[in-house]
C-alpha cells in the first residue's frame, strides 16, 4: 500500500492458528481454490470494522453540518468538510482492503485492485495533508494579515482551492498506481514463496529507499514544516496583539482575538492528531524499505505494524469528534444533524452572520 508497504507476513509462529477453507470458482472446470484465514485476525478485522463505522458516521454528519447549514458554512469548515471527504473514500475503500490482510494469506483484489487501492489511499492521505497546510495559511492571513480577506469572494477562492488540493494529490498518486503491481516474495525463515501487492518488485534495494523517503518528505516532513512556520507567525502576532491591547476597554478586539485563538487551536489539534497518527506508519516503512533484502516475521514487528496501521486509519475517523468537544457551536449542529432533531427548514434558516474569523 502506498504509504505502507503491501509486505505484511504473519508472524513464523502463526501456523497453528490457520484455518483452511476452500472457495469454489464458477468457472467451466468448477475448480476450487484453498486459501488460509488467520483466527487473531478476526478480531483485527473487527477492530478495523468499528474504525470504520464510526469514521463514516463522524465525516458524513461532518459534512452535513458545515453544508447544510448556512451559519456552519465558514472558511476552515468548508476546508474541513474536503478533508472529512478524502477521509471517507479512505475508510470505505482501503479500510476494509487492509484489514483482509490480516484475515487471508494473499491478495483478494487482483492486479486491478493492486493500482487502485494505493492510488486511493494516496491521494486521500494527500487531500489531508494539503488541506490541513491550507488551513493553517487561512489562519495565518485570518491572525496575522486580516486586511488581505476579500470575503465576497472566499466560497469561491476556497473551493478553487480545494479543487487545485484534490488535483494535486490525484497527480502525485498517478505513479503509485502505475507502478504497484502483484510481486513474488520469499520469507527468510521458511524460504516459502507468496503474492502480494507492492509498489515495487523484490530487487535492489534503490527503489524502496526513494519510494519511502520521497513519500516521508511530501506527505509528513515539508506539510509539518510549512504548517510550523505558518503557527510560529500566529503565536507572534497573537502575544503582541494581547500585549498591545489594554486590559480594560477595547472589548471588541479582545473578544477576536480569543476567537483567533480557539480557533487556531483547533487546527492546531487536528495537526497534532496528523502528525502522531501517521508517524508510526512512515517509520515503519522507511525500517522495512531500508532493510528490504529480508522479510521481518517476528512477532515484535508485527504487532508494531498492527498498531501503526490501525492508528493511520484512526486518524481518519477522529477529527469530527475532536471538533464536537473543542467546539460548542459545531456540537449544537452536530447534534442536531445526527439525531434528526429538527427540520430542514430550521436548519436552512440558520444564520449567525459569521465571517471566516468566527469559529467551527
């Protein structure tokens, strides 16, 4: 997988915990084919299920909040519905793909569902990344350079931008999808032969190396940088704006300022959940990439890829909650949306004359 490597071998130990079962193809010689499921995988795959479900609940109403209704329809909330959406086509499309792999000893999908689902999964990790950097520049021109907003254009200068965001990860995805392809593997203990789906074939050792560098730097390191540089400018701008203002009067622009500043905290955490979510899984990666002449079957180095796979996907289903307890508007119409509360109409007649410094 694009972001994790395909090559995920069942612990040496494992054998005992297999079942056999067989599955009949429809074709003119009704021939069968024997495949193994791993039983802790099960539960894995459980695991992978509540993930979904609940990512799905999370980004559907998300997006139905910050849509529907007209007070929610704000700058970073229509930022956050783009990224509620490339969530979503990650965890109905990749989440279940990844956790068959627990289950079953092979690829399920085909050399068709080897190109799509990295490219998939690439693109969405691309959409979340970007658009988080593009929240942070937002904030930064909301905090520090109020005076460029040109509100009467910003629906449409927003969603150009991301437009050019889903671009952008469809393209830098292209060649993971060309280049994935069904490779043969041999373990090194048992010296057994196995297919599965990797971006790159079991030869040399230059092309994992650049593979998983390249995609550490694009979609981890320069994101975080930029977002970085990006919030060292707003804490600046925010201390001399507290320190300017006297404490008594002026309390108009005080009260921006602590709106400024709830709402930068609250892409700050959706940073923050990013960048500890997905880090396991990069290193993980970069360790497999950079010792690709074997395959690590130990118990330690399974459990340790369980765990970073399993927290990428979280990442996908925990930004709606983290915004329902950081925001107390969001959670009135969060609320609302899910428990069909009220009615369309009310929803629609919604109107708080917000602009993009008040926040989700």
């Amino acid at each position: 997988m694009s972001l994790e490597d395909q090559l995920l071998s069942l612990p040496a130990d494992s054998s005992v915990l297999l079942l056999n079962v067989s599955r009949v193809f429809g074709d003119s010689a009704g021939g069968q084919h024997q495949y193994s499921i791993w039983l802790p995988g099960i539960g894995i795959a459980a695991v992978y299920g509540i993930i979904i479900i609940v990512g799905l609940v999370g980004n559907v109403t998300l997006m139905k909040t910050c849509l529907l209704v007209k007070s929610m329809r704000t700058v970073p909330n229509l930022f956050l519905s783009s990224l509620a959406l490339g969530d979503l086509l990650l965890l109905v499309t990749c989440a279940p793909v990844d956790a068959s792999r627990y289950m079953v000893d092979e690829w399920l999908f085909g050399r068709v569902g080897c190109k799509l689902i990295p490219f998939i999964q690439l693109t969405s990790v691309g959409v979340s990344v970007f658009t988080l950097t593009a929240l942070s520049a937002d904030r930064y021109r909301a905090i520090v350079r109020p005076l460029d907003i040109h509100r009467s254009s910003a629906t449409v200068s927003i969603s150009l931008c991301a437009g050019v965001i889903w671009l952008l990860s469809v393209t830098l995805a292209i060649p993971e999808a060309v280049f994935s392809d069904l490779h043969t593997f041999t373990t090194s203990h048992t010296n057994e032969t196995f297919v599965t789906c990797a971006p790159y074939p079991h030869a040399g050792e230059l092309h994992p190396k650049i593979h998983s560098t390249a995609s550490f730097l694009i979609f981890y390191i320069i994101p975080l940088f930029i977002i970085s540089v990006y919030y060292c400018f707003i804490a600046r701008s925010l201390i001399r704006s507290s320190v300017d203002i006297p404490a008594e009067g002026h309390l108009h622009h005080q009260k921006q300022i602590k709106s400024r500043k709830r709402l930068a905290k609250t892409v700050l955490v959706f940073v923050g959940l990013f960048a500890v979510c997905w880090l396991p899984s990069h290193v993980i990666y970069l360790y497999r990439s950079y010792h690709y002449d074997q395959v690590d079957t130990s118990m330690a180095h399974f459990i340790a890829s369980v765990c970073a796979r399993i927290l990428a996907f979280t990442n996908s289903c925990v930004n709606p909650f983290a915004l329902y307890l950081m925001s107390k508007s969001f959670r009135k119409h969060f609320n609302k949306q899910l428990l069909c509360c009220s009615s369309p109409r009310q929803l629609y007649s919604q109107n708080s004359g917000s602009t993009n410094i008040t926040t989700v």
